[in-house]
C-alpha cells in the first residue's frame, strides 16, 4: 500500500524464494480484489532456486553457519588474485592493480555464475568453475573483451563500427559473418529477457558471442591483413563486438577491467 502511494508503479516484480509462491499468489490476488492496485497494474513474482555446494546442500561456511555474501565476495575474489598472481609477475602487474582486477573479476564470477543459472533453478557454487578463465565464466566473458580491447588499442585509429566497413568483413570470411550473425540478435535477445524477467538468457548471448569472437580471432589474420579495407572491417566489426559485450554486462550490473 505505501508503494503504492508513494510511487503507483505500472509493474511489481517481486524476488524472493521460490518457495513463497503461494504466498505471493494469494496477495496478489487481494491486492487486485481489495482495490489496491489497479487492474492494469502487473504483479509478477521471480522465484529463485538455492545456491548450493559440491555436496548438493544448501552453501555453507565450512563451520557450518549461513555463508554471508560478504564473506562469498571475499573468498571468490580471493581465488581470482592467486590466479593472476600464479600467471603474472610483479613486473607484469603490481599488487595494487591485481588487488583491483581480482575485485572486478571477482564480481563478475560471482554475479555471473548466480545470473547464468535459470532463476527457479538450484545450482551448485562451484567457486574453481566460477572463478575459470575458460568455458561459460563472467572471467571468460571478460577475458574476451580485454582482448578485443587490446587489439583495437593496437590498431589505435579509432576505427568505430559502421555497416560499410563491416560488410568488407563479411564478404571475405565466413568467421566473420558467423560472428555477425550472432550480434544480429542483440536486440531480441534483450528484449527477450526482459519480457521473461530472465537475465540468464542475455548470459547465454555474450556466451555464445565470445564463443563466436574468439573463433574469428584464432582463424583470420586481424591486424596481419593486407588489404586495408579488409582489416578495417575486421576492426570495425570488433568494435561492434566490444560495445554489445559491454552493453549485456553493464545490464547484468557488473564491468570489465582494462587488463586481466
């Protein structure tokens, strides 16, 4: 009633358990019955699943008590800084900047890993899958686009997307144009996730994104190609990549660090 009041929004979603459902049916439905909100007004109810441990259990401390997410942050951020200090020396990287790359990799993990899982479903909190720089990881989606954001850097002409440049792309690589293939779905797929409140389809996309991009990398000669029509197509292209990338995580609330 008092958001109501204050604020008469044209849609609630509540996020709870979603062993609530019955109760949030039912008010629900007196919300409608008695009048309190309008019968346009959208009452939905987003019930998500339990994160659990390897052992299938609800995920606990290892004394046993409820793991605070304080806590979780701390431990997976932790995990990712002894796996960039495990592959990058103090002459490649100083303390302070792994400290804040494993803080940014560190959410991402997390925030990822819980948002990829179907809502209603439960998943098991793995933090050494969470935490990989390989398969369906936040650390994987974000090792892609500091990699795209070296190469432009390499380039360094500030080439920006446009549909001439990339149709030079398309028509000398078939990478290329599964790539745009893949990115030609940007807008259905959020809007998508949005009519479905599923956020775990927008982490299926920029999985299947990087997949596609780092596919295009491996097979074509970015900034080794000779025609120069070509390679600014191809950069064109990686730029169109990069900022879809980065649009889909700023929607799942988390971001990317210049260098990993």
């Amino acid at each position: 009633m008092e958001r109501e009041k204050l604020y008469h929004p044209d849609a609630y979603i509540y996020v709870a358990d979603k062993r609530q459902d019955l109760h949030y049916l039912s008010f629900f439905r007196v919300a409608k019955k008695a009048g309190i909100v309008g019968p346009d007004t959208s009452l939905s109810f987003q019930g998500f699943g339990t994160m659990n441990g390897r052992d299938g259990k609800p995920f606990k401390t290892r004394s046993g008590g409820v793991m605070r997410l304080e806590v979780l942050i701390r431990d997976i951020s932790d995990a990712v800084y002894e796996k960039i200090r495990a592959t990058r020396g103090d002459d490649e990287i100083s303390e302070e900047e792994a400290a804040e790359i494993s803080r940014i990799v560190g959410l991402a993990a997390l925030k990822y890993g819980d948002l990829s899982n179907q809502a209603s479903k439960d998943y098991i909190f793995d933090i050494d899958r969470f935490t990989s720089f390989e398969g369906n990881t936040g650390p994987y989606i974000l090792y892609t686009i500091v990699r795209i954001g070296s190469i432009l850097n390499r380039w360094g002409k500030g080439t920006e997307a446009n549909a001439d440049l990339i149709n030079k792309a398309l028509c000398s690589s078939a990478d290329a144009k599964a790539l745009a293939l893949v990115l030609s779905r940007y807008n259905e797929v959020v809007l998508t996730a949005w009519e479905q409140l599923a956020p775990h389809k927008i982490c299926q996309f920029i999985y299947e994104l990087s997949n596609a991009f780092n596919t295009f990398y491996h097979n074509v000669r970015i900034l080794a190609e000779e025609d120069e029509d070509r390679k600014a197509g191809y950069i064109a292209l990686l730029d169109l990549t990069r900022r879809v990338l980065l649009g889909c995580i700023d929607m799942l609330g988390f971001s990317a660090p210049e260098k990993m």
